[in-house]
C-alpha cells in the first residue's frame, strides 16, 4: 500500500465495491454450512503452491481431522495457463470461498469494477491500476468451465467449531471486498458501536477475515458478549517487516502443535495466527519467471516477498 492519499470525484475500477458484493450481517444468523473440530482458514494464498504444500503438512500433524477453508484471493500471481490450472485442481480438494480476485475473473462481462478490491483513498493510484493489470491478465486465461466454477462458490460461510458460531468471510461482516476488519478500523472507536450492530444481527461469536492483507486479532467485549475477529493478512507472502512466512488463521477446541506468532481465547476456542514456513526459493524463482522486473505485480508485490511489509507483529495483534 502507498502511504499516499489520492481524492477521487467519482470511483473508478480498482476502488468500486459493486452492489453484488453486499450482504446482511444477519445473513449469518442460521444454521451452521459445516462442523469442525479444527478450522485452518486459508486467506489470501495467491497461487503461493509452495505455501498450499506446507499448509497441507501442517494439517497432517493436526492431532484431529482439519478442514480447510480457502476464503478467497487463492487466485493471483498464477497468471499462466499451467500455474493457474495446478492452483485450481489443489484448492478443489478443500472447501473455498471466491474472493474479489475470484468474483472478477469469473465475471462473464467486464462491467468496470477493475480487481474489485474496493481499496480506500489511502492507497496509491498507481498501486490500484497494477492490480486492475494482474487481474485482466488472470481474466483472459481462465477457460468458460473455471469461469463457471469460480462463480458457484460462495461469498461467506458459517462453521460450527465446539460451541461457537465462526463466520468465514473474504472482506468483513457486510461486503466481499470490506475494509472494516482491518487494523486500523477496528482500532477507531466508532467501531464498536458497528461492531454491536453485527454481533446482534449474526450471531457470530468469531469472524475469520482476510481482504485487506495485513494480519489483525482483536476481541471484543460487546453489550450482547464477546467477539474475536481475526484476519490471516496473507497465506501466500510474508506478513511482516524481516519475515518470509505467510499466516493461516487456526480455530479450534484443542492447542495447536505449531507454535503460533500470536493467538487467544474465545471460551474454550484456541484462536491463533500460524505461521506457514514455505519454500521461499521455489515461490520467487516462479514469480520472477512470470512476473519480471517492471512488470505490475514486481513493481507491487517483489519488495513485500522478499523482505515483508512495513508492518510488525504487535501492530497485528497489541
């Protein structure tokens, strides 16, 4: 993100949130898609291969069965036909969520909502039309079936982990490309007064997030109770400043056997960020032979991959 902030009259691709990314807070108000005993929440994997393989490797070690849930954005650097169909047939063995990066690429039609990150003022105009670059690229190798197949998936999903209701979404409580589980959001005191109004109508006791690609954990003691929000930031590159690990969110009723960087309680409930120690040769040596130097995704994303975002751990979780 550049620390610069840009004023737009009117919204143009790449900051418009379009009307059918929205729902209800209330729409988490039902019975639960599935049960698990422990929840690995994959966020913003973009088509990291080497990260999916350890991700796996820590799903083998779980003492319990694991289900993992992609909640969007697997989908990005992957822009070749080969890279892109080897991301699909291995998300396909897991339940998934389409994230922004999803929703575009199915779109039959280009109706101007560019990657649909819906990025807010602060971020740089030239960062916002790279990512409108990457993803018209992803859009013209997805084939009419994948197309079809993204499109199905669902925007959210609701899982039952011990006695606790988890909501697993893209962006945050009322729209697939949301800002407001962000660090920064949730830290404003307006929040709470939002966050009490989603508490209510959902029914949810924790929300797994990951839109906006900086990891977040913060609880919340809300007049109807407590609420734990927690946002993985990236599975697929490193998450802080001098780190090469992405970060899974895990949920469960038992500790984890992989150290976390940080994490809490919720009831019974483990809530933490697990660090996913990839191969980071492998992940480079195929970016830079898709992505070379000047290309849109080099120019946004190399810096992050090779030495982490200006962003630390307390920062993520005080």
């Amino acid at each position: 993100m550049s620390s610069s902030a840009v004023l737009h009259e009117q919204p143009y691709p790449g900051r418009i949130c379009p009307a059918d990314y929205c729902y209800s807070p209330a729409e988490f108000a039902r019975d639960a898609d599935f049960a698990a005993d422990t929840l690995y929440v994959v966020g913003g994997l973009y088509g990291n291969l080497a990260a999916l393989d350890e991700i796996e490797r820590l799903a083998a070690h779980e003492r319990t069965a694991v289900t993992i849930v992609f909640n969007g954005d697997f989908h990005w650097f992957d822009a070749e036909p080969e890279w892109f169909a080897a991301v699909e047939r291995k998300v396909a063995r897991h339940r998934a969520l389409r994230g922004n990066v999803e929703t575009e690429v199915a779109r039959e039609t280009d109706i101007g909502v560019g990657c649909g990150c819906a990025y807010p003022d602060a971020v740089g105009e030239d960062v916002v039309q790279r990512s409108n670059a990457i993803l018209s690229t992803l859009r013209s190798i997805a084939s009419p079936e994948t197309r079809r197949r993204l499109r199905a998936l669902p925007m959210h999903a609701l899982a039952q982990v011990g006695k606790l209701r988890v909501a697993i979404v893209h962006g945050d409580a009322a729209s697939l490309a949301g800002w407001r589980f962000a660090q920064d959001a949730l830290d404003r005191p307006r929040s709470c007064k939002w966050l009490s109004n989603v508490h209510a109508a959902s029914r949810v006791d924790i929300f797994a997030s990951t839109h906006t690609c900086l990891a977040t954990l913060r609880s919340f003691q809300l007049p109807g109770g407590s609420l734990s929000i927690i946002n993985n930031g990236a599975a697929g590159m490193p998450n802080f400043s001098g780190t090469r690990f992405g970060l899974i969110s895990r949920i469960a009723a038992t500790p984890s056997p992989h150290k976390p960087i940080y994490g809490t309680r919720h009831g019974d409930i483990h809530i933490d960020a697990v660090p996913v120690e990839y191969d980071h040769d492998a992940f480079i040596a195929r970016f830079l032979s898709r992505w070379p130097t000047a290309s849109p995704a080099h120019a946004s994303y190399y810096g992050r991959i090779v030495d982490g975002p200006d962003y630390s751990i307390p920062q993520a979780a005080p």
